[in-house]
C-alpha cells in the first residue's frame, strides 16, 4: 500500500509539473508580433466578446467600442460594452505607463489599482472589479491577457476567480482601428 501511495504522488507531480498551470508574461518575449500597448490603444479599436459561467455556458455576448487617448506617458481608454440582453455599460481607464513594459491603471468599477505588464505579443493585467450581478454586486478577481495577432486582431482571454475559485471567462476580439457601430450585431 506504501508503495503504490508513494507511486501515485510521483505520477501526480510529474502530471503537474509538465502541465502550464499558468502563463508567465516572460514566456512571451520572443513572440511576434510585439504588443505596443500604449499604440495599439490609441485610437478606436472595436470588440467582440462573450461572457462564460464556470461550467463553459456562454451567459453574456457583446459588442465595445474603445477610443484611447495619450498624452506622454498617461492615457484614458473609454470603453462602451453593448450587451446582447439591450445593457449598456460604460467605463474609463487612467492608464500610467510606469516603465517601458509596465502599466497601472485605475477606473471606477475597478477596486485599488490594476496592474498590467507587456513581453513580445503578449500583456497580462490583474485587477479586481467591481461586478454587478443583478441587485448584487461581488468583488472579482481578473487575470487578464491579451494577444496580438498578425493582422492587429488581439485576442483577449480572462479568467474570472472570486474567492480564489473560478467563476467565469471572457473571451474577447479586438481590431484596431474599426468603426464603432454602437450596437450588439
């Protein structure tokens, strides 16, 4: 019995030591195309997306159009989410690029500040929101990365954790320079 105990541990952590358990931002740096963040936002970018419960139910869909603004090292990114259900949500991000590959950012949904970092064509931010869920609102925990792909399409994945377990994702797609349409297609 000893044996076989000690058998499945080793299987077990080898299982979880080959298995990405997730990203690092420095696995990114030799990936093309490069994610200039303050660039890519700058200008309307238009998105689609799609909001998904733990078990992989799509709840939500929605258009957004975003229009970033900088000045040196400060930007506003005002989003507009409109979702499938007729709701429309808006918000505004002050963006500080801290160093070259470093940024913080506060909005008013947004508990303290976010923090987001860049390498190659990836940037990771972690922030925690402000989430209104019907009458309620719950405090939720954003690991969020986007991905710049050939053609400026960046994909957009976060995972949504409240109390350290994960209650959600959301999957975006943003092109920059598209037009906004203002309304859920």
């Amino acid at each position: 019995m000893h044996k076989n105990f000690l058998y499945i541990i080793m299987g077990l952590l080898l299982f979880l030591g080959g298995c990405d358990m997730s990203h690092n931002i420095k696995n990114f740096k030799n990936q093309t195309p490069a994610m200039d963040f303050q660039a890519y936002f700058t200008g309307p970018v238009k998105a689609w997306g799609m909001i998904q419960g733990p078990t992989g139910k799509i709840n939500r869909r929605f258009t957004a159009d975003l229009v970033g603004t900088w000045q040196g090292e400060t930007g506003t990114l005002d989003e507009v989410f409109y979702f499938n259900d007729g709701e429309v949500m808006e918000r505004a991000w002050e963006i500080s690029r801290l160093s070259e590959n470093t940024y913080s950012a506060t909005a008013d949904d947004i508990v303290g500040t976010a923090y987001g970092e860049s390498a190659g064509n990836a940037t990771n931010w972690n922030y925690t929101m402000n989430l209104p869920v019907g009458d309620k609102t719950y405090k939720v925990a954003f690991d969020d990365w986007m991905f710049l792909m050939e053609d400026g399409i960046v994909i957009n994945k976060a995972k949504l954790k409240k109390f350290g377990l994960p209650v959600g994702e959301m999957t975006i797609f943003m092109k920059k320079g598209d037009t906004a349409t203002g309304a859920q297609e």
